[in-house]
C-alpha cells in the first residue's frame, strides 16, 4: 500500500511540474510588445513626463503617467483618453510622412 501511495505522489508531483512549467513558455513577442506611448506628457494631466513616470500597460498599450493617482482618472475613462492617444499616433504618422525621405 505504502508504494502504490508513493507511486501516486511521485505522479502528482510530476503532472504538478509539468503543468508548472507550461505556465512558464514565452509568450508570442508580438503579442506581448506594447504600442508604444506617443506623447512627452501625462495624458491625464498634460504634465511633463519625467524618467521616473508611472507606466503600465493597457489592453496591449504602454501608458506613462506623471504618477500613480493619474491611473485612477484614466482607469474611469480610457476611452476618451486612448482617443487623444490614437489621435497623437495619427499625427505622428502624418509628420512622418511630411518629412523628405533622405537621400543614400
């Protein structure tokens, strides 16, 4: 009895280990890369950003902070400050394109 039981920890502890370690492969690098944020201010308070900001992702998007509490205002209404975001990518893109391509 005792190795039947034995057997069986030694099972559970392997299925443990095993599942253990599928929680750990690497994730789709694109999948876990962030757009990337595209303003030099807060977009909660229009403060500058300093190296120290707060900055986390949101639904596959690099927010920056001035500081943690801007967090609570933009977790209220993300979608009106992912607007002006989307609206700073757009811009962006559009100065981008404005821009003579370099000569090689």
């Amino acid at each position: 009895m005792k190795t039947l039981r034995s057997a069986l920890l030694l099972a559970l502890v392997g299925v443990a280990a095993t599942l253990s370690a599928a929680d750990k492969k690497p994730t789709d690098p694109k999948a876990a890369k962030a757009k990337p944020y595209p303003l030099k201010i807060c977009v909660v308070t229009d403060d500058e950003l300093k190296k120290d900001a707060f900055t986390y992702v949101f639904q596959g998007r690099e927010i920056k902070l001035c500081c943690d509490e801007c967090k609570k205002d933009f977790e209220k209404e993300p979608a009106k400050y992912v607007k002006i975001l989307e609206e700073a990518e757009k811009k962006q893109a559009a100065d981008k394109a404005k821009q003579p391509k370099k000569k090689q």
